[in-house]
C-alpha cells in the first residue's frame, strides 16, 4: 500500500466478517470459545501475502468494533474456562488480538482511538504473560509472545505521538511498562528520555527508571525492594528479568561473601531476592552449585555453577499477590479509562 493511498475505512459491524464466520462455520473452525451465539466469534489473524487481494471495507471493522472486540475477549473469552486449558485460551485470545492490530494498521488508525485499543490488548498479554511462563515451550510459546508485546508496544507508542494521542491519560503507564519490559536496554531508556518533561517527571516513570538504574548498577537490594512495591501490571512487565537478576544476585555474593566459615541466613537472603518460600530460595542457591547448611548459605565462588538460567517462573509475593478483586475487564477499564 503506497503512502499516498487513501486508507479503506472498515464497516463491518460485527467482530467477525459474515463471510469468515459463515465459511468457518462450514470448515468447523470455530473455536470452544466461540461456540454459541455468532456474535461470539471473532475474526481470525491471517497473514498478509504478497500478491494477495487488499482487503474490503467490509471484512474491516471499524475503530469501535475493534474497541468492543478487545473488551469481549477480556471478558467472556478471557475468562477461566475448565473445559479450555489456559495456554490454548491465550493462543486464542492472542491471535484475535493480531487480527485487531491487523485491522487498526490497514486503516492507518491513529491517535487516541487506536491508543485505547492497544493499551487494553498490552494489559492481557502482559498478564498472560506472567501466568503461562511456567508452562512447557510446546504449549506456551514465550519468544513469539514476547515478539507480540513488541510488536503492541511499538504501534502504541506510535500512537501516543500523534497530536491526539498525546493526550491518553494512560501514556505514563504504558511508558514505563515498556521501560520495564526492556529492562537495562539502552535504546528503550533513550526513547524514554525523549519523551515530554511532564511524561518522564511521572511518578510510575521515575519508580520505572529507579528499577532501571538499580539493574544496571547491579544494586540487587534496592532492586527487589523497589519491585515489592510494584503495582500488579508493572509487576508483570518486569518479572521476566527476575529469574535473571537473582542469579546475578547470587554470583555477587559467591564473590563477596567467600569463605569456607562464613555463612548467611538463608531466610535473609529469601527476604532479600523477594522469593516465595525458604525452600524456593534453598532450590535457587542448589541450582547455582552452592551449599545450605542448618539454614545458611555458604558462598564460595570456586562453587558457583555459570551454567544455564534459573527457571522462569510465576511469583506470588512479587506479582500474583497483588492480583485484587476485580475481573480482567474491570481491572483493564479502571487503567485504561
């Protein structure tokens, strides 16, 4: 699509186009999640090819069709179901939400009514993101999930600079839920300093920045103290360097601590790296090749195995913890509003 062209504008009404729905429903494509009224399905990501038919106004849905499609999927769709795994609920869910991105970026749609959408489908994948890291590569593919957040992050960024978009009252969020999610990046921390005074002054910019900062300077206490305090979604942006950090953490002590005759309680260091349990906090110094004793540390750096990452996996003090009352979609409109 060159540059000039005129952008098509959607108009089909519906999260699904009639003519998708009605050769799915022929293929028996429909998904568990929707299965029942047609106005539960919704449309597919299929990807763009070379060659390819440009798509009609009515296979595109408008801006407030794809606004009520997203609330959909966090709500019905994005609700526990026992019948659906949660893995194959995410790769539902995630799908439908590229198709969105699809939607919004072949109508070239900008400022706020592309902002509200992505800043919703940004709050789903970082939280699925957190509760499915446990699971086994051949049911949560954690790398494509990772390139999808990118991928929102970067078009809601692009959105934030358009002259309407500026003015999303969510943007200092969603700011430093990239700065996190890009933890010690040097091009993600000098976008962020591009940005307005009044943006980067933010407070959840400036605890964003101060976790940033304590990453790079390596000051681990600082960096667990500040990652308590975390809300629940800032807490879902950053918890993929958690496991990264403790074993760092953990090869600072081997260096500073060694000796055959020091030891270090063991529920110190459990308080220091934010982990659940004394036991997780035993695992984690046996995976790095270090002893506990009578519940001590002993740390000596000929023992530290440099070896493969500790395992990335949910935390309940340092983000399910913080997980209040409220569905997904109350949680998502309270943010996003």
């Amino acid at each position: 699509m060159g540059g000039s062209e005129q952008a098509p504008a959607g108009t089909c009404p519906g999260m699904c186009p009639a003519g998708e729905l009605e050769r799915r429903r022929r293929q028996r494509r429909l998904h568990a999640l929707e299965l029942g009224p047609p106005e539960r399905a919704v449309k597919e990501y299929t990807r763009p090819a070379a060659g390819k038919e440009p798509l009609r106004p009515e296979e595109l849905r408008p801006p407030a069709v794809l606004l009520a499609t997203v609330r959909h999927l966090l709500g019905e769709a994005g609700r526990a179901r026992p019948d659906v795994p949660a893995a194959q609920q995410c790769a539902f869910v995630s799908d439908r939400l590229r198709a969105v991105r699809l939607d919004l970026a072949v109508q070239r749609v900008s400022g706020l009514p592309c902002a509200a959408v992505l800043e919703r489908s940004l709050v789903y994948l970082l939280r699925a993101g957190h509760r499915l890291c446990g699971e086994p590569p051949a049911r949560f593919d954690a790398h494509l999930h990772g390139a999808q957040v990118q991928e929102c992050f970067a078009s809601l960024r692009r959105a934030y600079r358009d002259r309407e978009g500026r003015r999303a009252a969510a943007q200092p969020l969603f700011q430093a839920l990239f700065l996190l999610y890009n933890l010690g990046s040097p091009d993600a921390l000098w976008q962020i300093l591009q940005l307005p005074s009044h943006i980067r002054a933010s407070p959840e910019l400036s605890t964003a920045r101060a976790i940033n900062l304590a990453y790079l300077e390596r000051n681990f206490a600082r960096f667990f103290s500040l990652a308590r305090e975390l809300p629940y979604l800032q807490s879902c942006a950053l918890h993929p360097y958690v496991a990264g950090a403790r074993r760092l953490a953990l090869l600072t002590f081997s260096h500073g601590f060694s000796s055959k005759n020091c030891r270090y309680p063991l529920d110190r260091l459990a308080r220091l790296l934010a982990v659940d349990s004394l036991e997780e906090a035993e695992a984690l110094c046996r995976a790095q090749g270090l002893t506990t004793l009578e519940g001590s540390v002993v740390f000596q750096k000929g023992s530290f195995k440099d070896s493969s990452p500790l395992e990335h996996r949910p935390s309940c003090l340092l983000v399910d913890g913080k997980w209040g009352e409220a569905t997904l979609q109350e949680y998502t409109e309270g943010i996003c509003s």
